[in-house]
C-alpha cells in the first residue's frame, strides 16, 4: 500500500537531531571497495534506500555486505564489506535504472577486473545526466567501449594506463570514476577542471589510506600516480551536508531554534552565508550548528554553482523558505536542466513563482496553506516538507519513496523536535 506523509503546519521547532553520514559520500566510498580484496568496515553509512540498492549491486557482483552495527539515534550503520568474492563485472539495468549512482562501479571493476558491464543510467526527473565525460575519459586511459543494448561494455586488456583528462564540465561523479580507475592503472592521471565536493575529498583520502597516490583533492586538479596495488581500509562517511541544510531550512520554515549535532559547517560555508543574509540566526561550534528564526526572513537571490558555490541539491529548499520571505528572490538553476519539479507544487501551497529560463522569480507571500501535493524528485520531496512545515493547516504529500533515497527517518527526526508530520497508508481517491 503506497503510504503519504501529513503535515500539519505551523508548529515550532525546538531541541536537536543528529546529521547522518553523506548519501554522496558513502556511495563511492562503498564502490571503491571494489579496487582490492579483503575486508572494510565503513562507519556512519546512512539508513537510506540508495545505499540498500548500492549494497545489493556489489552482492549481485559476489561481494558479502554484512551490518557490523546500528546507531539507535538515526539508523545510521557500519557495513563490514568483503571483497574477497568478487566474481562478476556486470551492473544489471534494473538496478542502474533505480539509482543513477550505481555507474559508480564501472572505474573501479574495469581498474580491477580490466572489464566492466554497466547498464547506462536513464536519465531522471531532473535531466538528461549523460555520463559522456566519465566515458571519455576512461578510454583516454585506454578502454575499449562499445555501446550495446542499452549497456556500456568497457575492457582494458592489460590494464588502465594514465591519462590527461579535462572535463567540460566539473562533474562529480565523473571525477570519482576516474579517481578510482586511475589509482592503480600504469603512469600518472591528471584531472583537470575536476569537481571540488568533500565527498570526493573523502573518497580520495580514503583511497590514499589503501596506498593510492593522490594530490589536489578539494581543487580543481587532481593528479593520481597509479600504484601496482591497493589493501583494503576501514573508513568513516563525512556527515551529510544536504541534510544539514535540509533541516537549517526546516528551521527558517518552521521556526524556532535546532541544533544539528556532527554538523560539519566547514562543507557548508556558503549556505550559511546566505542563510544569515535571510536573518536565521546561525552559530557554530566544535560539536555542530545552532540555527534559530527571529520574525520573517528577507528574500534573497540565490544561483547554484559547483562547490564551493550553493550546492544545486538546496535550491529546492531554499526556494520553499523564499516562498513566504519579505521581497523577490531570484533563484537560478545551472546545473541541471530541469530542476524546477518543485515549482508547480510549491504553487499548490499558495506560493508565488514564475520561471524564465534558467531561473524561478519567487514572489514572497505572508504565508503558504497546506494542500495535498507530490514529490517529483529527492530534493523537490524535501522541499515540499520544508514548505509544508510553515503552511497554514495539513499538507498530505504523496510518491514519497523519492525523500527516503536521500534522508534517514525524516519523520521521526522532525517530530522529536516538535513538528506534527506521520506517515499513513494512502486512501484511494475514489472512497
Ligand atoms: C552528483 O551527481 C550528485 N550525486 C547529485 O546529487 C548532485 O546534484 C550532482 O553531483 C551535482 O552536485 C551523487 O554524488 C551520487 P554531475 P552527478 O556529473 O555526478 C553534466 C542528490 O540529490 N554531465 O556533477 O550525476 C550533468 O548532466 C543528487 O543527492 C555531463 O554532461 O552530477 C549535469 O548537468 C542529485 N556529462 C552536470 O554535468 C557527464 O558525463 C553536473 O553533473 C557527467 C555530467
């Protein structure tokens, strides 16, 4: 039975929850398990429906997943990852076409295995999202692909040979893949225009744990020295900063004051700068952040940029807080092409927003009123959350398969804070 989330509106937040370990941390961090044989316990992985499916892509690639344990607090788990049976190379389709991420295999077992079969990713609600750089900078490193029903077959008879590599575009996950093709491939990998995010950071420095070579993780070069061999490492997931800013916005809806405990403010710097230019108040310690709303937020303009620009994964939210803020905010997308999923659900709720081309003109109202409304996508599902929190009177939102990809018992983490939100089977429309 599909199940919906209610809100109901207009309740305060007060006390505070822990910020789990990084979606996009912990999903290249599991593939890069896959670059030698033994074991690994990676700490603080997230309770989350995309690190389930990445758990059971590297099974259906022989590998044992096990749950060394749980943290009571938000579910959060250390994973004991044994690599030692590793026997297939390929990534079926029903997975790929479930979780994007899963083309995070392909580096890895061609740099392993010398060969690969990986369905191509589909696109998805918020864009084409090809993956032509992380393809054409594996076969600078010399693989052989060939396209084929819908999968990408990638060999390297007599292994990976390093490679200049410079990105059109500084994708993320292209820049991870080929990290993790590199790290043991013949000769040195140059990245050039690479992304810059922490999860990377953390990818990387976990690989030079396992005795990969690696310099200008966090810049836009990152030079690889291939080695002949890597040891498998115990590794820790950096807390997550999109669920930090998540509910940094819950607050600047809602109300109130939270602090967000292992928060790390370091990853979050000019989300925090943008947020104070709104009036959230917002201090920071050792242990986390303290976040508190005194009266009505100032509109502000907002355009997403790789990191250490805004992250695109909080324009959806920031967006839901700009919808009842004093004055016109601007917020543009360049990113992704069609990250805009949001809008006409916001505009349920009584929001004011029109888009031209790239950007969404949001025309502060006093306040949103609560109305059934749909997730579209993972950032657009927490968006409609944070925007139905501070909306007069209940908000029912339904596909909400598409928040549980990204965020560890939101519910559960909002309602011990204050908010009246609970999930409940969805009754048919025709009663
Ligand atoms: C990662 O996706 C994140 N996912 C996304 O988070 C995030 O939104 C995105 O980076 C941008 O920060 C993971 O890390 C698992 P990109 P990724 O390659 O790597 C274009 C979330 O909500 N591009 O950096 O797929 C692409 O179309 C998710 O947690 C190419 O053209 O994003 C996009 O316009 C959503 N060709 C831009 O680059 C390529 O080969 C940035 O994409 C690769 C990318």
């Amino acid at each position: 039975m599909e199940q919906i989330l209610v809100i109901e509106g207009g309740y305060s937040l007060k006390g505070s929850v822990r910020i789990s370990g990084a979606k996009n941390a912990a999903l290249p961090v599991l593939a890069a398990t896959l670059l030698s044989p033994g074991k690994y316990l990676i700490k603080n992985c997230p309770e989350l429906l995309d690190v389930k499916t990445f758990s059971k892509l590297l099974e259906t690639l022989g590998i044992t997943v096990t749950i060394e344990k749980v943290y009571d607090e938000d579910g959060s788990m250390d994973l004991c990852i044994d690599t030692d049976s590793l026997s297939s190379f390929e990534a079926p389709y029903e997975l790929v076409r479930t979780m994007r991420a899963s083309v995070l295999v392909l580096g890895p077992l061609v740099a392993s295995l010398g060969k690969a079969r990986v369905s191509l990713p589909g696109g998805c609600a918020i864009g084409a999202r090809p993956i032509d750089l992380h393809l054409k900078g594996l076969e600078l490193m010399g693989a052989k692909l060939n396209l084929k029903e819908g999968y990408v077959e990638a060999k390297a008879k007599g292994g990976l040979k390093g490679a200049e590599i410079a990105f059109d575009i500084p994708t993320v996950t292209g820049t991870e893949n080929l990290m993790m093709a590199a790290v043991t491939a013949k000769g040195e990998t140059v990245i050039r225009n690479a992304a810059r995010e922490p999860e990377i950071v953390c990818l990387g420095e976990m690989l030079c744990k396992m005795g990969a070579k690696i310099k200008g993780l966090g810049t836009d070069t990152i030079y690889i020295k291939g080695v002949k061999k890597l040891k498998p490492t115990d590794w820790e997931i950096i807390p997550d900063r999109i669920e930090a800013g998540t509910y940094l916005m819950a607050v600047a809806a809602a109300g109130g004051e939270l602090f967000l405990k292992e928060a790390d403010a370091s990853l979050l710097e000019t989300v925090i700068s943008k947020l104070r230019e709104t009036g959230l108040k917002i201090e920071l310690d050792h242990s986390g952040i303290l976040c508190k709303k005194k009266g009505r937020l100032n509109a502000v303009d907002v355009k997403t940029l790789p990191y250490p620009g805004f992250p695109t994964d909080l324009q959806a939210q920031i967006m839901a807080i700009m919808a009842t803020a004093k004055g016109l905010s601007v917020i543009t997308e360049t990113i992704f092409e069609n990250r805009f999923q949001h809008v006409a659900e916001l505009k349920r709720l009584g929001a004011d927003i029109k888009i031209e081309g790239r950007s969404a003109i949001v025309n502060g109202v006093r306040h949103l009123t609560g109305a059934p409304v749909m997730a579209t996508d993972l950032r657009a599902s927490a968006s409609l959350v944070i925007a139905a929190l501070g909306a007069k009177g209940k908000t029912t939102i339904s596909q909400i398969y598409h928040l549980d990809r990204g965020y560890s018992r939101i519910e559960q983490k909002l309602s011990s804070v204050g908010a009246k939100i609970w999930r409940e089977d969805k009754k048919s429309e025709n009663k």
